[in-house]
C-alpha cells in the first residue's frame, strides 16, 4: 500500500515538475518574441498561461495531497482512515475533475 501512495505522490511531483517546464518554455519563448517588439500581446497572454497553471497545479495539490496524507495515516495506523475514503472518492477528488476542465477553458479565452 505504500509503494503505491508514493506512487501516487510522485505522479504528482511529475505533474508539477511537467506544469513548471511547460511555464518555463513559454516564458522563454515570450521574451524571445517581445524582445524586438513593442507589443505586450504575448506577455499579457504568458502571465495568464501562468496563472492558470498555478491554479491547476494548486487545486491538484489540494485535492490530492491531503488524500495521500490520510492514506499514509491510515496504513501508518495512525488513525482509521475507512470513512474518510468516500469521502475523498465522491467529493474532493471529482471536484479536482471538474475544476480542471474549467480552468483550461478559462486559460483559452
């Protein structure tokens, strides 16, 4: 059971680490574009491409870390974690599926 929360854990380091590369190309691509050009089209859209990120990579670490957490308690024996599982199946974690399409949705307009 731990090997798979720590499984778990670092999809979700990769995810984060994959987020930050993809804010990094993009802000060395806008500075390469802006460099020459008086137009702050590219930075304005680059900030917001930022924002959003920091906003999935945010909601991912709020819904899915405190579950990992509960999860290593629980196997720990720590604590009885069995009614906090539905808990974290029908609420937390489907609020994290609904609340990333929204976001990307935001970040095209």
């Amino acid at each position: 059971v731990f090997v798979l929360l720590s499984l778990n854990f670092m999809c979700f380091v990769v995810i984060g680490v994959s987020y930050g590369a993809v804010v990094t190309t993009t802000r060395k691509s806008t500075n390469r574009v802006t460099m020459n050009n008086t137009d702050k089209t590219a930075t304005k859209i680059n900030a917001k491409l930022h924002r959003i990120t920091i906003w999935i990579i945010f909601t991912d670490f709020v819904c899915w870390v405190p579950f990992i957490i509960v999860c290593c308690f629980h196997h720990l024996d720590i604590f009885d974690a069995t009614d906090w599982y539905s808990f974290f199946s029908l609420l937390v974690l489907p609020i994290n599926s609904v609340i990333n399409p929204i976001l990307y949705d935001r970040s095209l307009q």
